[in-house]
C-alpha cells in the first residue's frame, strides 16, 4: 500500500538524516610547534619549540608564531568543505616579549603551507597568506576558517600535508590549547542521497516490518 512505501520512506530518510547527516571526518596535527624570533626580530636568531598552550605573540624582544601540520590523504576529501578549527587555551599572560601587562591580539593572520608532516624553522616564513582573524574568541572557546581552496590546491598523494602558520597581527599575546581539521558532507549531496533513498523505497514498496 501507499502508506506503507510512505511508512517505509519516512524510516530510511530519519536513518540517513541521523547515521550520514554525518559527523564531519575530524584529525589532530601530526605535528605542531613554535618558532620563537628573539630580538632583533628579522627571522635570523630563531629557536623552534614543542610547548602546551602553542603561543602566538608579538612584542618588542621576540616575535613567536605557531605552526600545524595534517595529514591530507586521512581526510578522504571528496570535494567536502574543509574548516580549519582552533581552540583558545584558558591560561592568562601576565607578560609577553617585553609588554608588560600582555594584551591579547586583535587580529591574528593565518597561512598555508605544503608541510612535510614535522614542523622545521624553514616553516617560519613558509606559506601564502589565507586569512586574518579579528573576532577574538573567549577563553575556551574556537574560531573556525574555512581552508577548503588552500587544501584543494595541494598535491593529493600520500605524502601531502597542509601546514598552517599562525601570526600574530598585532602587539600582544593569544595561546591555543588545540587545533583539529575537519571535512563535512556538503549539505547538497546530503539531501540527495536521501531523496534517493525515498524514491528507491516508495518504487519497490516494501513494507516496514515491526
């Protein structure tokens, strides 16, 4: 009967919305570090830390970016929109290269870079620039940037990694207690895998079984 394809249909689209409207495909770096520039600030006299939080930050007596390395290939891309998702750390700087209280930056400047999935100096000035970011999130909480053009344009063998470059845009200090890059389903292809399998079921009328 009608109603039971309709039964049926209304069964596999609530399955699809829940088990594919999917949870994005979300990855760690598999490297991460800062490069540390002490005064006089020209990228000459630089020192390459592994520390938790990651610190960007700018002053008069250093400059320190942050840098971030993923796997590409682990993403199973597939033309999915990529986000780029960073976490504010919660600690609070009484004092950054030389300023004294740290403020926290106003404006961060994110680049891209073709890693080779461990963080070098070389990767100090490596990179393009792909966006600033001057909503500052609280403590705690996550800015995303959406990296889908940069990674798209990277090479899609096994040993591609996308390295990421966080700068500071201002005077003043901003820590990070994660970074993670996700892939999601485009909504579009979402909702046509759906309504195919509405169309498949409401065709062959098979009847939902208790």
């Amino acid at each position: 009967m009608r109603s039971t394809g309709i039964c049926c249909a209304a069964a596999v689209l609530l399955l699809i919305s829940t088990n594919v409207g999917a949870d994005p495909i979300t990855q760690r770096p598999v490297s991460f570090g800062e490069g540390v520039d002490f005064a006089p600030i020209d990228g000459a006299n630089l020192d390459l830390v592994v520390a938790t939080p990651q610190i960007v930050a700018l002053g008069p007596s250093a400059e320190t970016r942050v840098f971030y390395q993923f796997a590409v290939p682990r993403l199973g891309l597939g033309g999915r929109p990529l986000t780029l998702s960073l976490t504010r750390g919660t600690e609070e700087f009484s004092e950054c290269a030389s300023l004294v209280p740290c403020p926290t930056l106003t404006r961060l400047d994110i680049f891209g870079f073709v890693g080779t999935g461990t963080v070098t100096r070389a990767d100090y000035n490596a990179g393009s620039f792909l966006t600033s970011v001057d909503a500052i999130p609280a403590r705690g909480r996550t800015m995303t940037v959406n990296v889908t053009t940069f990674i798209s344009g990277l090479p899609s063998d096994d040993s591609a990694f996308a390295g990421f470059a966080l700068r500071a845009g201002s005077f003043g200090a901003l820590g990070f207690s994660d970074a993670r890059l996700a892939a999601t389903p485009e909504p579009g292809s979402l909702i046509l895998l759906m309504l195919g399998g509405v169309y498949a079921f409401a065709r062959t009328g098979r009847r939902c079984r208790a």
